[in-house]
C-alpha cells in the first residue's frame, strides 16, 4: 500500500508538471517567456551584487531598448512603481496560483497603462510613484502585451529583470526553477578555493588561495590543503555560464563532501528582501573590498541569519593534527550542469592563539569621547571583529573619526555623532555636512544637530568629520532649442557638490509639469500638458541642506 501511495504521488507531480526543489515545489510551464526572443541571460538569481543577492533574471534584449514584454501568465496589474534608482519603470503581476511576476527597468507601458501613470503622476504632483490596483482595473492574460523593455533605474545597459515571487511572503523564487525555456548545457567553472580557520573571526585574514587544476570531468586542488585550525572552512571563486551569453553567473546548490560523507548543502532560492543584505556574510567580504573577488563561503558565519540556505548552518569539526581528510564539493546550476572540485587536506599543528574582539554580532557597542560618539546596535556585525576608533585633530571645523581600520560591513546602522571645535550660528545649523571618506570613495551626508554634536546614521565604516556646505546646487539645460523653439523634450541636468538633490520641481507657466530623473538627468517630453506657443518654466532643484537653485526658461513649443 505504501509503494502504491509514492508512486501514485509521482505521477500526479509528473502529470501536473510539478518541479520539487529542495523543500518547494514550483509549477513547471505555468509561465512562459516575457520577451518575444530566446531567453539569453545576463545575470540570474542568487548572484552576489553591491549589498544584496540578484533577485531575478536578467533577460537580454539584444542590446537595444523597447522590446516588448508581455504577461508571463494571466492575471492582473497589482502595483506599478516609477524610481530613479533600483527597478526604474517596474510592473508587478499577480496571478491566482500564489505567484507574483516582476518586471523592471522598463521604458513606457502599455497606452492604457500609460495613461493610468501619468493621470497618478499628476494628481500626486510627483513623477515617482508607487501605486497598488485591485484584480479589476487591469486584468492580463498571458502573452499580453504591458510594456516596453529599458534601461531605467539601477541598470547599467538594456534588459528586462525577470522576477517570480511568492504572493504571500514577497520573497523572490528562482526563476529558473519553473520551466522557462532556456537552453544551458554548460557547467560552472571554478577559478579557485580557499581554506579558513572558522576558530577565528572572518575578518582576521585567516585564507589561504589555491589554485587548481582541470583533470577530466574534475578540478584538482593543484597541492594538499594544509589546514593549522580543528574547525576549517572552504570558499570558492566560481562562475557559471549558458550558450549565447558571456556574462557570469552563478550555481544553484553546493555540495560539501569530506571523505565520501556530505557534510554541507548550500541551495540559492527563496531569498527576501528583508535579509537580502546577508549577502555580506555569505560571501568573504574583506577579501571582495580589497580585490573585487566574489569568494562564496561554504560555511556559516556567526552572524549570517540566512540559515534556511545551509542544510547544516552550524557544522562544526574537531579534527586533530596529522589527519588526513579528502575534500570533495559539486557545484550544480539550475539546469542540473554539474562541476566538481577535488583535494587533499593535512591537518598541521593547531593555532590556539586568541584574538581580540571588541565587536560581537549579538552584542551592541558604544564608545564615547568629549568630541565624539558611536552606537552601533546588536546584530550589526556579521562576525567578532575588533575596532578601535582614533580621533584626530582633523579640520578647523571639527575633529576627524577614523573608523575604517578593517573591511568590515555592518547590517544595521550605525550612529555616529561628532561635536565641532567651535559653535556653529543658529543660521548654518541646518548645513552642516559629514564627510565620509572609506578608500577610494568620499560621500556627504547632512547631519543633524543633538545635544551639542551633529550627528548621521551609516552603514559604511569611513573617515568621518564636519564640514559646512552653503552651495547651492546646479541646474544646467541641455534641451535642444533652436531660436527659442522646443520640438520633443526639455531636458537639464541637476547636481550638487556636495550631496544629493532632494527635489526637483518645474512649472511651466506656474503650472506643475511632470519631470522625470535618469541619473542626474531630469527630462519631459513635450505632451498635452504643453499646448504650442510661448511659455515660461521655472525649475527649482533643492539639495539635502535646503540649499536652492532656480531659474528661468523661455521657450516656444511646437
């Protein structure tokens, strides 16, 4: 009866077009291929980007904008949001099997979608928005056409980003996991594998790089592993790849095997955007900071909350010198391209030296001087750390905080507050800026006044100190105008030396137009909201100190 129940449940997955992945189950061939091309990727889920985990695919579209997309399953428009960063122009749609489809970095939408957004645009009075609709304002059927591909947003050339989430949850899927036609026989490739010492912190640089060698359908670690700790930990640098495309990217499941036992199982699905930050923790981020290198780690670190990722999230050793172990991991992409990596680790004498730490991940740290104060919240720090702030004499405005000994990235913010040498007018109080200066980078955030010191939040370690900022921002028009005639857009560029413009509102005769932001860039391209003949358009840029720019544009449309 048992043998009769599994096989009968076999059956009914195989007639359903079901796929079982780990603890999911996703419908296979319930949605088809957004684009009208064949799917070729640029990216995919799971990949490790600046502060998070790539939550989707990235569809090529031939290098070119405004391809275009349709509804990959039936269902309805549920939320439609316009930024100048993340997503750009993004449409998300609700289907009635618990999945929610995503796609961004859009350009214009469907006309009657269009028209939807401009109509919110202008009754919010503001170009980026965020809109939810019920099921009967704009129900889709699959292979509906909703809008044109771009490159808005964070997106750094044309495609279409491509997700599937759960509708309850929020949380991105792999979308490689349901069927989608895309041809992939290629397996990943790995470059090279590290060994660590998990008895100390991540951040002590206890890596060792090696090399390793192709030998058949295998990779060879090119000598032994000789390993000084009784808990180690690997990490490898590996890329993987599908016909058509030579962009990176990444595996689906690691499998860690030590003398023929599994002993670890990592599997990339299911990641939200509430612990997307993790990404810091999976990977060997000082290593990343110094040399670029995406080191995934197979191991857990202590403060790495994505415990549903490791089949084994605390795996620990007690090994002993002069063991001798065989290491074995198999790195398998989504379409089941498999790659394996073999090596010999020796066991040498054991390091028992201990480390100072004044940062711990579930413990919360304050330091405070006469000038200077720093509270970092519990749960900040991914791994013990140490951390020693040095104070220095700095400007002749206020003294400089150096934080950034080691590259060490925090989950929470930390709130860092630094009193000036002298007092500041009640009239600049309000433009004082911090300077946060980590390596090559130098950022300015406007601080706020408390209790004597200004103060600003971060997630950044840097070299932090006051400085005042009265600059105006700058608006430059670069609309094509040829004798006082405006035929399509008018278009400027808004930018501040010091921070970030907060608004920037026109009007063309006293009236509110709809602007939108690519970068620095803000543009309106000519429509019913400027009748042909003669106008006047004011634009007001504001930076994060209330500092204002406004001018004055006289232009005749046709």
């Amino acid at each position: 009866m048992k043998l009769f129940q599994k096989s009968g449940v076999l059956f009914y997955l195989m007639l359903m077009g079901i796929a079982t992945y780990a603890q999911n189950t996703y419908p296979l061939n319930y949605f088809t291929n957004p684009l009208s091309i064949p799917i070729f990727l640029a990216g995919n889920f799971g990949e490790c980007r600046a502060n998070h985990f790539h939550s989707g695919i990235d569809i090529k579209t031939l290098g070119k904008e405004n391809m275009p997309v349709h509804a990959a399953a039936s269902g309805y428009v549920s939320r439609i949001k316009l930024d100048a960063v993340g997503f750009g122009h993004a449409i998300y749609i609700t289907h009635p099997n618990g999945f929610t489809t995503l796609y961004a970095h859009l350009n214009d939408f469907a006309p009657a979608l269009q028209k939807f957004v401009k109509q919110q645009q202008y009754a919010q009075k503001k170009w980026n928005i965020d809109v939810t609709l019920n099921p009967n304002q704009f129900p889709v059927r699959q292979g509906q056409f909703i809008a044109y591909s771009g490159n808005t947003g964070s997106s750094t050339a044309p495609h279409l980003h491509f997700e599937i989430r759960n509708t309850l949850s929020e949380h991105p899927l792999n979308p490689m996991l349901f069927g989608l036609p895309i041809a992939d026989t290629l397996a990943p490739i790995p470059i090279r594998i590290f060994t660590y010492n998990r008895s100390k912190s991540n951040y002590d640089a206890t890596r060792k790089a090696y090399d390793l060698q192709k030998s058949g359908a295998a990779y060879l670690v090119k000598e032994n592993m000789y390993i000084n700790s009784s808990n180690p930990g690997w990490g490898i640098e590996i890329n993987d790849y599908m016909q058509g495309s030579t962009n990176t990217l990444t595996y689906y499941t690691c499998k860690v095997y030590i003398d023929q036992q599994l002993i670890q199982t990592i599997t990339l699905d299911d990641i939200g955007y509430d612990v997307t930050r993790y990404m810091h923790a999976f990977i060997d981020y000082p290593l990343y900071k110094n040399s670029k290198s995406w080191v995934q780690l197979l191991f857990r670190i202590p403060g790495n909350a994505l415990t549903h990722l490791y089949a084994h999230p605390d795996q620990q050793f007690n090994w002993l010198p002069k063991e001798h172990h065989e290491l074995k991991i198999e790195c398998i992409d989504a379409l089941s391209n498999s790659t394996t990596i073999k090596g010999t680790i020796v066991v040498v004498a054991i390091d028992t030296v201990k480390n100072n730490y004044t940062l711990f991940p579930n413990t919360a740290y304050t330091f405070e001087e006469d000038a200077v104060a720093i509270t970092i919240p519990e749960n900040s720090v991914y791994d013990n750390a140490p951390f020693n702030p040095v104070i220095k004499s700095g400007t002749l405005f206020s003294p400089q905080v150096i934080t950034n000994q080691l590259a060490i990235p925090l989950h929470k913010a930390m709130r860092i507050a630094i009193r000036p040498h002298r007092e500041v007018p009640s009239h600049l109080q309000n433009k004082v800026i911090m300077q946060c200066v980590n390596q090559q980078d130098t950022v300015y955030k406007a601080a706020v006044l408390d209790d004597e010191r200004f103060v600003v939040t971060t997630k950044e370690l840097a070299s932090f100190q006051l400085l005042i900022d009265t600059t105006t921002p700058t608006i430059l028009n670069i609309s094509r105008v040829k004798k006082g005639i405006v035929k399509e857009e008018l278009r400027f560029i808004a930018s501040d030396t010091y921070t970030s413009i907060t608004s920037f509102q026109c009007t063309i005769d006293k009236r509110w137009i709809c602007f939108e932001q690519r970068g620095k860039e803000w543009f309106y391209k000519i429509d019913e909201h400027c009748k042909p003949g003669k106008h006047v358009l004011e634009a007001i840029a504001t930076d994060e100190n209330g500092n204002k720019k406004t001018i004055s544009f006289n232009f005749i449309s046709k």
